[in-house]
C-alpha cells in the first residue's frame, strides 16, 4: 500500500464532494430534458 490512508481518504472525499455537485447539475439538466435514465445508465463520468 503506497498511499497513506489519510491520503486516499481525502482525495475521496474531494471527489465525492465534486460528484455530490456535478449530480445536482446533471439533475437539474436531465430532468428539464428528460433524459434521466439514459443519464445515469450511460453517461456517468465517475
């Protein structure tokens, strides 16, 4: 194990807090576009 547990950790957190918020957008735009679905199916980046 290379990397400190701290280490990994924190850059989870910083990437859940980046998808937390990249979600809140995507929500916003499937939902006035009604692609939901296809969205989270087939798009996600993460």
């Amino acid at each position: 194990m290379a990397e400190s547990p701290l280490r990994i950790r924190r850059a989870y957190e910083e990437g859940y807090r980046k998808r937390q918020n990249y979600n809140k957008g995507m929500d916003q735009w499937t939902e006035e576009t009604g692609k939901r679905e296809f969205w989270h199916l087939y798009c996600r980046p993460f």
